[in-house]
C-alpha cells in the first residue's frame, strides 16, 4: 500500500504521465478529423443546427426524450425496490442456512433462482416475462411487467451482494456477539447487518446504475423507454447519429449524478470508521 | 513497435475503404455484394434468395430501417433491400442515396392474425370489403401518398375511445412511414388510420403496441395483440404460422436502395 502510494507521488510530480500524453494525442487526432470533415465551417453549423431543430424543437419532439425518461426512470426505481426486496431475503436465507438453520430446501431454492437468474440475459427474461407468462395480460401496463422482469433479475444480483457483505464481516464478531448472550437473530440484526450494510452501499448503487442502463432493452416489448424515444426520433426525421449521441449524453449525465451519489455517500458512511 | 503496428493497421483500413468499385448497374449485381434488410422483413428473405450460400458473410440485418441506412451511407453496405414507399421517403429526407430502376419482386400487404382465429379475420376482412367498396381504403391511402402527411395529428385519429365491444390490440412497428409512425405520444399512418376504422366497424376501441418488427409474430401467435398490421407482405412460410386478411396493399415493390454516387443508370 505505502509502495503504491509513494510511486503514485513520484510519477505525479513528474508531470503528465504516458496515459496523459496518448490522451492527448488522441484528442488533436480527433479535432483534426473534425477539422479535415469541415465540421467547424459555417456551413457545417448551420447544417448541424437544422438538423437539431428537426430533431428536438420541431413539433416539441424533445418531449419524446421526456417522456422516455420519465418511463426509464419509474422502471428502474421500481425494479429496484423489488430487487432490494428479493436480493434482501435470498441472502437472510442464504447466510441463515450457512449459520446453522435448518432449511436445506429453502437454501436450495434461492440457490437455484440465482443460479437461473445470473445464467440468463435480462433480455431474454423479459421477452419471456412478456411473451410466455404473462402472454394473456393485456390490459396490464406493459412496464409493470418489465418493472418485474428486471427486479427480479436484479434481485439475483443483489442477493449475491448482501452475502458478499455479511460474510466480509469477521466471523469474531458474531462469536463476540454470541458470546455477550446475544440470540443469532439479535446479533445479525445489531451487530453484523450495520457493519456489512456500510460495505455494500457502493455496491449497491452500481448495481442500480448498471439497471438503468439495463432497462434500454425494454422497448423490445414496445415500452417506449429513453432508447426507444431516440428511435422514434430517428424514424420520425431520418437522421441516425444526433438523437442516439443525445440519449446517450442523457444517460451518461443521470450515471454521472448517482456516481457523485455514491461517492458522497461513501464519505459520509466512513465517517468516523476506525483505521 | 506497437505504434509502428497500430500505424500499419490504421493505414491497411484506410486504403480497404478507398478501395475503387465498380458501380452498381443492374440488380443481379447485388447477388455477390454487401446487403442489408430490415430483420424479420421480406426484404431480409429477399435479400437471402438473392445472395444464396454467400447470405452468411454478406448479409447484415438491421432492427431498424434507420439504421441499414447509415451503414449503407457509411459505405458498410451496397444495397438495402426494403419496400419502396419508405424507401422514397428516405430518398427525400436523406441525401446521396438512390433506388435502382429494377424492382426485386412484388408483394401484397396483409394484416396478420393468430392461426384459428377465423371469427376475427372474417369480421375484419368484411370491414376491409366495405372500406373498398365505398372509397375508405382510397382516401386513407390518397392522404399519406399525395399529401404532406407530416402534418397529420395523431390527435385527429379516432380511435374509438371507450367503446363497448372492448379493445382491439393492434401490434405495429411504428417506423415504417407513412404506413406507421409515432408522432409524439400517438402514432399516424396508412395501418393506423385503416385500422382505426376497423375497430370502429367492429365497434372496438383501438390500442396500438409499437414493438419490433420481428416481435410482432410472436406477440399475435401468444395472443399478446389480437392482430399485426405493419405493412406485413403475405408469404407462404408466414402463412404456416399465422392467418392473414385479405389484402389491402398489392403489388408493393420491393426495391434496393443504393448511394447515388455508386449506382450507374
């Protein structure tokens, strides 16, 4: 640890390191192609703006964008909270089993779920989902159901999170606990569940981040999520590359925000931790 | 040594994608080109008749149109296989771009049904009968084709809300201008209005579900919707797994777009 530490101070000192440079290489490289294509004559500007207004102001086309978002945004956080839920007592089951209860067929179960759920795309689960089990609810609004497919599937992912965490806590403790008089109920509730919560948060958050980006599928079903409102535009005006490099600006702005999240929450949990 | 071996790269692509060709004269050309298709259309099975053996290596298909056009225009591709009216659209919209003369084959457009559902296809095939018999069909298709359809609110559209016969699900790929496109939070076009005034015949409310084209059979095989209309041309291999109305759309050419600038007249 102090070894890398020390190397990272010395290569700072010494300026722009080899990464820097390639960077910044790559960087002219791209401007002079820019350049070369005669992306900053005016024409090129005024192409470019035409083509902006079609794309976004025309007929308020941004607020396909909107409403896109929006149905992005209530999926993830629906299927979030599912996959907390699910992730939560797979994990209880799981870590309850490794500690001595008597549940082999339950622990065998959540084993299996995550096994089939880890194993298979999310995308294909949703096709699933929509297509075979719920082939005949039509009625039912179209991102419930892939609020579900998505819970779930994160659930599984979750799950392996939480037994990630519970068991990075050292084993002492819950001898520690136990040995104070503590039931193991009571002693996973206050002693090892705050602990290893501290620990997962992080990876927590980059899950649900990678879910965001995972609900652009859903329009396979025909929701009409982010992506496929960068679609609708594209078949509404013709034009290829400006509405998918804005969607993605808009995705790469909403992982920018929780990353920060993250980070601030990170700091605040390790407030005043030991060592 | 590596960046002698990057450079070598960068210039080996560079010099592949200047590469002099022949242009494109005629379509029996295309047997032995780069070719690209809507996945799921009739212009993919198109395009795989043409290739033959060779449709492994040169055929890309593509979920949207959208898309096999910016890799024909980037020169990925040689030709897009796919049906004329949009292929006119792009044509107006998109600059560069040409349809060869020689069409590839002729197709009848249908609405599809889940296979045994006789009761709905004769109801809709005797609101189609009316629709020609009394010019419906010719207004509806003489709005989109003359016209400036852009214009068209989805608003405009009735849809039947609220009707007493229920709903009539209507699965649809809603990129296939004019025939159907979303607009907004609605859509417009040729299926959607046609459709409109099926339901309203049957006296049902209409629902349309934009998925992807090549969903959409099996969205009405698992009852998902109760029928497909997406300009979908009648094939004997669909007819194995699907009913088909009679057909409200005949002889609509399947043609190959080509860059203006590689097709020789």
């Amino acid at each position: 640890m102090q070894m890398t530490m020390r190397n990272n101070l010395c290569s700072r000192r010494e300026g722009a390191g080899r990464g820097d440079i390639v960077l910044g290489i790559f960087a002219l490289f791209l401007l002079y192609l820019l350049y070369d294509s005669g992306f900053f004559t005016a024409a090129a500007w005024q192409d470019f703006n035409r083509r902006f207004y079609q794309n976004f102001v025309k007929d308020s086309r941004y607020m396909m964008l909107v409403d896109g978002l929006k149905s992005t945004i209530f999926m993830t956080t629906g299927a979030t909270l599912i996959g907390l839920a699910v992730g939560l007592i797979l994990s209880v089951i799981r870590v309850a089993y490794k500690g001595g209860a008597d549940i082999p067929m339950l622990n065998k179960l959540a084993n299996t779920y995550i096994t089939v759920l880890r194993g298979t795309p999310a995308m294909v689960q949703l096709l699933i989902w929509n297509f075979t089990i719920f082939a005949s609810a039509r009625d039912l609004n179209t991102q419930y159901i892939a609020i579900l497919a998505f819970g779930l599937n994160s659930g599984a992912y979750v799950a392996e999170i939480f037994r990630g965490g519970i068991e990075s806590i050292d084993p002492g403790q819950m001898e520690a606990a136990r040995s104070l008089g503590l039931s193991y109920g009571t002693s996973m509730r206050f002693v090892i569940l705050p602990q290893a919560l501290r620990n997962v948060v992080p990876m927590l958050f980059n899950e649900f981040i990678a879910l965001l980006k995972e609900t652009s599928v859903a329009g396979y079903i025909g929701i009409d999520d982010l992506t496929r409102a960068g679609q609708n535009i594209q078949a509404l005006t013709l034009e290829h590359s400006q509405p998918l490099v804005m969607v993605a600006i808009i995705y790469l702005v909403i992982v920018l925000f929780l990353t920060h999240l993250v980070r601030k929450l990170e700091e605040w949990l390790s407030r005043g931790r030991r060592g | 040594m590596k960046k002698i071996f990057a450079l070598l790269l960068a210039v080996a692509l560079c010099s592949c994608a200047f590469a002099d060709e022949a242009k494109l004269k005629t379509t029996e050309q295309l047997k032995t080109e780069r070719l690209a298709a809507q996945r799921g259309t009739v212009g993919q099975y198109i395009a795989e008749d043409l290739l033959g053996d060779k449709k492994g290596s040169l055929l890309t298909t593509y979920e949207k149109y959208v898309d096999a056009i910016a890799a024909l225009r980037q020169g990925k591709i040689r030709a897009v296989v796919m049906d004329e009216m949009p292929a006119k659209r792009f044509l107006n919209e998109v600059e560069g771009l040409a349809i060869m003369d020689e069409s590839l084959s002729e197709e009848n457009y249908a609405i599809g049904f889940r296979k045994g559902n006789t009761e709905l296809v004769s109801a809709v095939n005797k609101a189609l009968a009316e629709m020609k018999a009394d010019g419906t069909l010719d207004a509806i298709f003489a709005k989109y084709l003359n016209g400036d359809y852009t214009a068209v609110k989805p608003e405009d559209i009735d849809f039947n809300k609220g009707a007493k016969g229920g709903k009539l699900y209507v699965g649809t790929e809603a990129g296939f201008a004019p025939y159907e496109l979303k607009v907004g939070t609605g859509y417009i076009g040729i299926d959607v209005e046609m459709c409109a005034v099926i339901a309203k015949k049957l006296g049902r409310e209409l629902v349309i579900e934009n998925m992807n084209f090549d969903a959409l059979p099996m969205a009405v095989s698992t009852n998902k919707v109760d029928m497909i209309c997406a300009g979908i041309t009648v094939t004997d291999e669909r007819k194995e797994n699907m009913d088909f109305s009679d057909n409200y759309v005949v002889g609509a050419k399947q043609v190959a777009v080509v860059r203006a600038d590689d097709y020789e007249k």
